[in-house]
C-alpha cells in the first residue's frame, strides 16, 4: 500500500506543504513572507500571523498539485520544533486538526533532523544518490551550525555545534552594518564573486573538538568598519565586493576546518551539507574541491530542498511511518533543541 504523506513546515517564516508517495516527491508549495525586510530580520508575531493567512491555502495547494484527495493521505507529518513558538503552534494547530478530521495517524518531525533527511528526497527527474550510513552532515543556517554523525535515519548524533551565533546569522548581521537587505548571506554570495576574499584579515576563532564560533568574526568585522571609516566615511561603499568576499571566504574556512577534522578523525568519507547557508556558491565550491582532495562523497541538496520547506518534513514523516512512530494529540512544539 502507497505511503502518501502530507509534511507541513512553520518553523519561521515560510509556510510549506509537500506531498510524497513512498518518497517520491509529488508537490511542495512554499509561501514567503517578504514583510520581514523592512525590520532586518524575522518579527515573530508578524510571521504567525502571516502563517494563519497562508497555510490553509497553501496545503490545498499541495494536495491539488500532488493530484491526490485529503482522503488519501496515509499520514500527516509537521514540524514540531525548534523555531520559533507562535509559527510552529499554527502548523501544529492545523495538523492535529486534520488528521482528527481524516481519522489518520500524527507524526511529529525535528526541523534540523528533516534537514539532514532532505537527501533522501526522491524526483522523478533526478538521478536518486543519497548519501550511505554513516555520513557527516553540515548543517548550517541563520540559526544553526552543527556536525551531525548520522548512523542511521533515526539515530544521529551533534559532534559540533555553534557557541554563539551560526553562520548565517553572521552573514545577516554583517550585512546589515553594510547597508545590504535581509536576507543578506545571498546578497553577499553575489558581490563576493567580485570581490577580493584576501583583501582584509578576520579573527578566526579557537574553539576545542568540533564546535564552532562566530560571534568574534562578526566582532572583528565591526571594528574592521569602525576603523576604517574613520579614516574614509565611504569605505565601506568603495569596497564593499571585498568586504563581502573576505566575510565569505573566513566563514567557509572556519566551517570547513572542523568538517574536516571531524571527517579525518572518525574516518568517514560520505559527506553531505544542508540548511539555507548551503545554497551559498562560494561553500558549494569550497565542498566540492575539499572532496577531491579529501576523496569524499559529496551530497549537495537541490536548492529546492536549501531552505525550510514541508518536502524534508515529508520525508522525514516517510521515514517514521515505516516504523509506526506517530505522535500523540497532547505534542505542543518546543522552540529549543540540545540533541537529535
């Protein structure tokens, strides 16, 4: 009997729905939620409200695209956590009131496990590659940076994790002291294709085992302007392109250097890369040439799967389905996590 699973993604600021059948993907709809630019950053009350407004016809959305009836979905999957409380509490909200109104099972999904499980999407356009147990997985995004050692779909291990701030809240926050919109990592991606990555010195953290920092980086960038624009008020104008290449450029070498020590160090080669950060084609390259000098597998998601979107949720439902692992109807959503 098919598995068609209905994922339902409201960590933040997107709403998403996909479906899958026995993992193949069928649909997945994404609404954004472009009112956050003016402010810089995610306004949580803003972004529940905006997920009331857009979920019900976006899970219509799914389903129509998917070519399937309500009636046919074996499960519905939803982000139960982490992220923000007021966005998760309305796909929680909704799901449990779907599937009572179906009569079909409740599973609740971990936002960073359904990121990891993002390879395992199945396109019917795709060549079907995923990564092979055990893999590490860099998981980086505007809230999180972490090495996963992944044994199995339901057993995976942080190794490494952010102390301060993640990579992509770096790139934001730099970018905003540079006059650039929000989101700023892709902005930066951009210009730093014509910038200079060697043009200033950052501070790079020394941080023990696999952890990470970034919160001295994004220190040593703001005294890198307070300096120089004392002595030049448009500095940051006239090298802007350099300025965004050398931020890139230190973020990638401080991700790559634990990837690495943790890949060489537990003796694993199938490597894999998720979160919004790994859209960023100055990692993807970075990943790309560390392979073949390191002789790893490389796992790139599609850029589809890159951000928050219900198709990893789906999959990861797929996943707890096949082991009957559904979620009571009392789940309410956390918006912390410290293991997987």
């Amino acid at each position: 009997m098919d598995k068609l699973i209905l994922g339902i993604e409201s960590s933040c600021d997107d709403t998403s729905a996909a479906v899958l059948r026995d993992g193949v993907l069928l649909s997945n709809v994404i609404a954004g939620q472009t009112v956050h630019e003016a402010y810089g950053g995610v306004v949580p009350e803003l972004a529940s409200r905006a997920h009331q407004q857009n979920i019900i016809p976006v899970v219509a959305q799914a389903i129509k695209q998917a070519g399937v009836a309500k009636t046919d979905l074996s499960a519905i999957a939803f982000t139960r956590g982490p992220g923000l409380l007021g966005s998760l509490l309305v796909g929680t909200s909704f799901a449990k009131g779907l599937v009572t109104a179906l009569n079909i099972p409740m599973i609740e999904v971990n936002h960073l496990q359904a990121h990891v499980l993002a390879h395992f999407i199945r396109q019917k356009d795709r060549d079907y590659d995923p990564p092979k147990f055990p893999f590490l997985c860099l998981l980086v995004s505007g809230g999180n940076s972490q090495i996963i050692l992944v044994r199995a779909c339901n057993d995976m291990e942080i190794i490494g994790q952010t102390i301060d701030d993640a990579a992509g809240e770096a790139f934001d926050k730099c970018a905003k002291v540079m006059g650039l919109p929000y989101p700023g990592g892709p902005v930066i991606d951009k210009l730093s294709k014509e910038g200079n990555p060697k043009a200033f010195a950052l501070s790079k953290p020394q941080v023990a085992g696999y952890d990470y920092s970034f919160s001295g980086l994004k220190t040593s960038f703001l005294y890198l302007l307070r300096d120089r624009l004392r002595e030049n008020p448009q500095f940051v104008e006239q090298n802007r392109a350099d300025l965004c290449a050398t931020l890139q450029a230190t973020i990638i070498e401080i991700l790559l250097n634990k990837l690495v020590k943790a890949a060489k160090e537990l003796n694993i080669n199938e490597i894999a890369v998720g979160g919004g950060v790994s859209a960023n084609s100055g990692l993807r390259l970075a990943l790309t040439e560390a392979a073949e000098r390191y002789r790893w597998k490389i796992h790139l998601p599609p850029l589809a799967f890159t951000t928050d979107n219900a198709a990893m949720v789906a999959m990861a439902g797929t996943f707890k389905y096949e082991r009957q692992d559904f979620c009571p109807m009392e789940a309410v959503p956390f918006s912390r996590v410290s293991a997987m």
